[in-house]
C-alpha cells in the first residue's frame, strides 16, 4: 500500500494529528485486506524532518533514488483474543518470530493481560523461573534453559520517564535476549532499531462500573491485541501468517 500525500493545516500542527492518521490508515489497510503486508511512502531527501517523522512512525529506508528516499514499514495486526489461555497462545506464536536483540513493548491497562502475555512468551522460549510482574523490582532477568535468549522483563510503570529506564542499563543486556517491557510505550521504543509494540486492550476496560467479576468472569472479558511491528526488522514477514 502507497501513502500518497496527507496534510495537517497549520493550526492543528503539534497536536499528534498526523501520527493518528498513519495509524489509522495503516489499521485500515490491514483490516480490510490482509494480503497487504506493508506500507510505503516516498520523501524528499532535502527535507530530513520529514524523513525524521517517516522513521518515527515505524516506517525505514528502503531505496534511495535522488532526490527521493523510499521508506516501508510492515503493516500492524489486531486479533481478538479471548481468553487467558488464548493470550498465552498468541505469545508462543509470537516466540516463534522474536530472537535475541528484540524489544517487545507492551501497553494496556491494570488488568489487560500484559503479565499473562509475558508468562506465555517465557514458557515458549524456555526461560527458567515463574514470571510474574516485576512492579516492585523493575527488572528481571530469566535466564534460557534451552540454549536460547534469555528474557528480560521490566515494568515501567513506575518508571519517570525514559531517562529513568536508561538507568536501568538495559543496553548492556538486550543484544542477547528478548527484552519485554510492561507499560513502555512512549519509553521503551529506542530501545531496539525494530521494536515490536504489542497493544492489549480490554473489551469493558479497566473501572468499568459494569465489571463485575461475579458477574463477567476472566474468560468472559475478551481482548483485543494488537501487534505493531516498527522498523526494517520485520519487513518481509507476514505477521498474519506467522500469528493466526
């Protein structure tokens, strides 16, 4: 898929406009015809920040034919999933196209499956010890039992912004394992050329007044994930196929 020419008016600039409309045309595209694996836009080299923002959106340089810069980035996934069982399912599939050096980033709210996620992507790659939520120690290091990468879990929740999680020293870490960061979007992202972002949304949501846990239990609130993939790392791989 082409993104030909979109414009914000000078007025509306600076408010995240032009992001949500990448996003959602990129959504978009996916949703409505999921043989389309990635989009491409073409910027003109002499002019960097639009380049800048191109890479921002996940998008990366492919050819360079001046005075034009071709960028592509794969498109995002959303699937449903309904239950705890299922979220630790789409994780193994998910262990299945990750390797060292990668950074998982996940968001959602208190409750959305972010930990059961993670559960299921260390039980695939065969990692040692029970992986629970690190809140209270930020970071935990599992080491592979099977020859593999280790898994880095880290909860940013507390975390005051990303020179807090440069604190942390992550750098010195993640080229040998797979690195998953609870609460880490808008942090967590430089952390890797090609992060992949995994968004976990609850069908009623945190503090709905209508969950009632006797009422709507764990199996009946299912979620929504969605699977975006930045950077050149996975142009190439057909998210769909490799998932579902």
């Amino acid at each position: 898929m082409h993104l030909r020419r979109f414009g914000v008016t000078p007025a509306a600039r600076g408010r995240g406009l032009a992001e949500a409309l990448v996003a959602h045309a990129l959504r978009t595209a996916r949703d409505l015809d999921r043989r389309v694996e990635r989009a491409v836009v073409v910027a003109r080299e002499e002019l960097p920040h639009t380049v800048r923002f191109w890479r921002r959106q996940g998008f990366a340089p492919v050819d360079h034919r001046s005075p034009y810069v071709e960028l592509a980035r794969a498109l995002p996934l959303r699937l449903e999933v309904p239950t705890a069982d299922d979220m630790r399912d789409l994780a193994r599939r998910v262990a299945g196209i990750v390797r060292a050096g990668d950074v998982l980033v996940l968001s959602g709210d208190l409750g959305a499956g972010k930990t059961t996620f993670t559960q299921g992507l260390g039980a695939a790659l065969g990692v040692r010890g029970e992986v629970t939520s690190p809140t209270f120690v930020i970071a935990r290091v599992h080491p592979t039992t099977v020859g593999g990468p280790d898994l880095i879990h880290v909860d940013a929740y507390r975390l005051g912004g990303s020179a807090e999680l440069d604190d942390l020293d992550l750098d010195t870490d993640v080229d040998h394992a797979v690195t998953v960061v609870e609460w880490g979007e808008g942090l967590a992202e430089d952390l890797a050329d090609s992060p992949l972002v995994v968004r976990i949304r609850r069908a009623r949501g945190a503090g709905d007044p209508t969950d009632d846990p006797a009422e709507h239990p764990a199996d009946d609130d299912p979620r929504t994930v969605e699977i975006d993939p930045l950077g050149s790392r996975w142009l190439g791989l057909d998210l769909a196929a490799a998932l579902t």
